[in-house]
C-alpha cells in the first residue's frame, strides 16, 4: 500500500479486511437470532470510526456504540444509519440534539427519563432508549437492586419505547470467578422482574469480548464487542479460544542516523549512557502522538524485520532507539512502533506491559496528530481516516 502522509511519516494504517475477519469470528460465537453492536466509540479506539463503523455496517453489524452524543453525531453526519447507542450518558441540555440525530440514549436514572419523555413527546416522536443497569461495575446505571422504584417511571412512558435493557461486566478481560457469575445472575433478575410486570425489551445485552469468546450465556439478544474486533485479546489464555487478527499498525520512518562515541548521553537527563561506539536512530515520534514516556528505555521497535531498544528518554516530538545491531540501517528505512514488520510483530499487549498499562489505552492514547489511513489487505482503496 501506499503511504498515506505526504508530510511526517509517522501514521497508523488499519486494515479493514482483518477488521472483517474479527467481526465474523464475532459472529461465529454467537446464536443466529443474536445482534451485534460493535463498540466504536474513542475514535473506534484509535482506529478511525467512521472508517471502521461503515466497514462493520458492510460486515454485518446491526448497530453501533459510542460513548457521547459527539462520537454518534460524528457516524450520522459520515452516513452511518443504522441504530447508534450512546453508552456513557446524556446531558439533559443534549436532548434535542439526541432526538434530532436519532441517537439511542443510554438511560441510567430517572430525571433523564422524564425530560427525555418531555422532548419527545413536545417533538410529537417516538424514541427508542436503553435502560442502564448497575450489576455491580460501580459506575453508571440504575442499581439493579432498585428495579421496583423504576417500574412505576415506565408505566407512564408515551413517547418513550424501552428498547434494550443492558448492564457491563466488572471484569472485563476474563469470565473467569464469582463476581461475572453474580453480575451475570443479578442482570437475569432485572430482566425477570421487568418481564414479569409486562416489559419485554427486545434486545437484551451484557457480553463485551471476553463474554463473546468465554461466555455464551451472557449473549442474549444482543452483544457488545469493542477490544477483540481491533485484534487484541481481552487476556492471553483466550488466543487459544479464537484467533484474531491485528487491525492497527502504527509507523514511522527513520529521520536521522547517527554514529556516537562510546559514552555518549542520549536525550533529557542522560538516562542512557552508550557502552560502545553506537548507531542511534531518531524516529519522529513522541509522547505528544501518544508513544508512552514509560517506553523510555524500555521499548522496542521492528526495523529491517528486527527489534532496536529505545534509548533515552521519548520527547515529545521524537524518540531514538539503538540500532548499532542491526545491519543495513539507513535513514528512512520504515519503523514499526506497533503491529507487525514481516515475522516480527510488537503487539498492544506487550507495549502495554511496556507501559505499565492495557492495550485499550495503548490504542487510544495515540493522537490526532497521527493520521489514519484505512485500506484492505486483500486489495482495494486507501482511505485517509
Ligand atoms: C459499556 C461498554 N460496553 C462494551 C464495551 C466493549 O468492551 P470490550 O472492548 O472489552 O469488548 C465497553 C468498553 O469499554 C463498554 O464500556
């Protein structure tokens, strides 16, 4: 393919035929009858949405999810149409805009209900929400203990339809232990106790990718990827479980070369000191493009099919790794920060262990200075993302 940057040469490519294979290995987990939501929200964590949800929309998937009213406006103004939920919460002040874009709003207390009720009934429109559950994720939702105290605000819907009713597991990397088991147990209960007083949401959702690939009886009517449709597994056991394919490779190309002295003191604060006449590579890269400054002389990098250690500490604009090595280095030879150069691959996991962090953050860290470019490895366009 093509480089997409005709200026610094640092960018992500995401390729949309790997993208296709994790969103069918989705589909291979689960139940004919049941839908899929791909979670795209964070810039579709990092890879670029609208560029992602329209290759989904294409694959298959019946929806989406974004975390706020900006991220779902972003899809419908990019000609996405097909249902948008707003997982993180809505503002009152937000409402109109909501009902405007035919967003699904996330609904997790009361207030909200009523004034959206309001809007839409003075709109004279119908519209779809979700009701957020707390099953014991400690973050937003109504408690699921409080069911009862919701049921009377229901009764009096006339312009609201209670869509989906949904909950999100504590533990996301694994399905492992009690906890997922009681969250799991606490949300049947909820979904009982709506049925039994004549409620009954069609789509019914709690499985983000660990649930996918671990966890059958949380799929209901609906799922929730995000982390296994961009390649990364939710825990290393589960690449044995279902094989999935990195989406992002994120790189760059060799600014300058420079040979030093033993001795040497390489970037801020001299934390590297060279043993030996060295070859050091400055990569225009940095903390400001979301190359983690814990990588500092701690992370690799793939060139010429090989791994260089970063040296010193990242700028913010650009890193240097030792290259003395490996044989043939010259400057703007290509430099993989993440994803695969040949055989070699540096995966999200292991720069986030690098980082003191997960690849979720890994990903979206990476910044806007960064373009995205989507293409298809099985041929096809380049896209600017
Ligand atoms: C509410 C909600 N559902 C689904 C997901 C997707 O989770 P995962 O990326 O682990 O599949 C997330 C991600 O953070 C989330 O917050």
């Amino acid at each position: 393919m093509t480089l997409l940057a005709k200026g610094r040469p640092t960018v992500c490519t995401v390729d949309l035929a790997a993208l296709r294979w994790n969103f069918q290995q989705v589909r291979e987990r689960i139940g004919p009858g049941v839908k899929v939501l791909a979670v795209v929200k964070a810039n579709a964590y990092g890879h670029g949405a609208l560029g992602v949800a329209k290759a989904l929309a294409d694959a298959g998937s019946e929806s989406f999810g974004v975390a706020t009213l900006e991220e779902g406006i972003e899809l419908r103004a990019g000609g996405i149409e097909a249902p948008i939920l707003v997982l993180a919460g809505v503002y009152l002040e937000q409402l109109g805009e909501l009902v405007e874009c035919r967003l699904t709003p996330a609904i997790c207390e009361a207030e909200t209900l009523k004034q959206l009720e309001r809007e839409a009934r003075r709109r004279g429109v119908t519209l779809n929400f979700h009701l957020k559950v707390d099953t014991g994720m400690g973050r937003i939702g109504l408690r699921a203990e409080e069911v009862d105290s919701w049921l009377s605000e229901l009764g009096r819907l006339q312009a609201l339809r209670l869509e989906g009713l949904f909950s999100h597991f504590s533990r996301a990397e694994s399905v492992e232990g009690s906890y997922t088991q009681e969250q799991l147990q606490a949300f049947q209960r909820v979904l009982q106790r709506l049925r039994s007083a004549g409620y009954d949401p069609p789509l019914i959702h709690l499985a983000n990718s660990a649930a996918v690939i671990a966890l059958p009886s949380a799929h209901f009517t609906m799922v929730r990827p995000g982390l296994m449709l961009y390649g990364a597994y939710p825990s290393p056991e589960m690449a044995s479980q279902v094989t999935l394919r990195p989406v992002l490779t994120w790189k760059t190309r060799v600014l300058q070369l420079k040979k030093v002295p033993k001795g040497s003191s390489i970037s801020y604060g001299q934390t590297f000191v060279t043993q030996r006449e060295s070859l050091i590579a400055t990569l225009p890269v940095g903390y400001a493009d979301g190359y983690h400054r814990l990588l500092s002389n701690r992370g690799e990098v793939l060139i010429r099919r090989r791994r260089a250690p970063i040296v010193g500490r990242i700028c913010m604009d650009l890193t240097m790794v030792d290259v003395t090595d490996v044989s043939g280095v010259t400057q703007g030879d290509e430099v993989v920060l993440l994803g695969a150069q040949g055989e070699a691959t540096i995966a999200a996991d292991e720069m986030a262990g690098w980082a003191e962090t997960i690849s979720y953050e890994i990903f979206t860290s990476i910044g806007p200075r960064v373009p995205r470019g989507h293409y298809h490895s099985e041929g096809g366009e380049t896209t600017r993302g």
